[in-house]
C-alpha cells in the first residue's frame, strides 16, 4: 500500500506552480475566446489534460509539439474512422482508446491527453471537420501559447533536437526487474 501512497513526483517551486497555473489559464482562455470570436468550436475537454502536460512538464517528450498536435489527430482520425461502423457502446470505445494508445506509441507521438480524445468523439460522434476544428486548430494554439509563455519564463520548449545518432529508432526491451516484495 506504501507504494500507492508515495509521490514520486518532485517538489515543485511555488513560482514554477503558478507559472504552469497561469500558462494553462492563458492557453485555454486564448483557444476559448478565439472559438467565440470564430464562431467555431475550438475547444475540448482534453485540451485541459494537454496543458498540464505543457506547462507543468514541458520537457517531457509527451509535451513536445508534435506530440500534442500528432497525438490528438491520430486519435481524432481513429476515433472518426470507428465512429462511422460502430456503436458509441462502451466496447467501441474501449477498441478507440486502445487502438489510439498504440499507434501513437508506434509513430513514437503519444500525448497521453489524446487518449481521452476516442471517448469524446465516439460519443458526440462530430463530422469529420472535427479534426480541423477543434482538434488541429486547437491543438496548434495551445502549442503556440506554451511556446510564449516558456519563452516569457526562460524555460526551453520545445526541446532541442538532439543529433540523429541519439534517436532509438526502436526503444529497447526493458529488462525485468525483480524487487525483494517480488519474491516473498
């Protein structure tokens, strides 16, 4: 149970907090007023998801560009594609989300916000426009934001491209780890 309990995540400073708080207030009130000022829907519910990765992480490799703009159209196309044979049944999304889950991890984009993105669409099923708008169009704001705002705080987003030769073009297995609560 003590393992449930820990937090593994590291203390956050007050000022790196209200800055990741207000970076996500300023992505989302920037995607919603642009949807009003369109008269277009520009915003979704796991848009939320993808600002606390962008701001409170955003050198994780899920929080890169072309893992938040790649991972919610690829589950977006997945989801649209399923929504024209099947039900909106709880199988059908579960058959979403999977199905999502594994072709971000093969095109190495997974944005774990865009996991939500089967269940949204599955059930509202939107027309195929729902992948320009909200999703592409949305996604690219939010992406833009974060780029000024880590700009305006000294914070490098996104990362760097490291040389090629440092890109896995295959991630190796992990090896197994057995603990000692393992083999008791």
């Amino acid at each position: 149970m003590k393992n449930f309990l820990m937090r593994h995540q590291p203390a956050t400073r007050k000022r790196d907090a209200l800055a990741a708080g207000l970076g996500g207030l300023l992505a989302i009130f920037a995607v919603g007023g642009l949807s009003v000022l369109a008269d277009a829907p520009l915003l979704m519910a796991p848009f939320g998801a993808s600002c606390v990765l962008l701001f409170s992480v955003p050198s994780s490799p899920l929080s890169q560009p072309i893992n938040v703009i790649g991972g919610h159209v690829v589950a977006t196309v997945i989801s649209l594609v399923l929504t024209t044979f099947l039900p909106a049944e709880w199988w059908a999304l579960a058959i979403g989300v999977g199905l999502a889950i594994t072709v971000m991890g093969l095109l190495r984009i997974t944005h774990p916000p865009a996991g939500a993105d089967p269940i949204v669409i599955m059930l509202a099923a939107p027309s195929f426009d729902f992948l320009f708008t909200p999703v592409l169009l949305g996604s690219l704001i939010l992406v833009i934001v974060a780029k000024a705002v880590h700009r305006t705080t000294g914070t490098a987003y996104p990362l760097p491209v490291p040389p090629t030769a440092q890109i896995p073009a295959q991630m190796p297995e992990p090896a197994l780890v057995r603990t000692e609560t393992d083999a008791a």
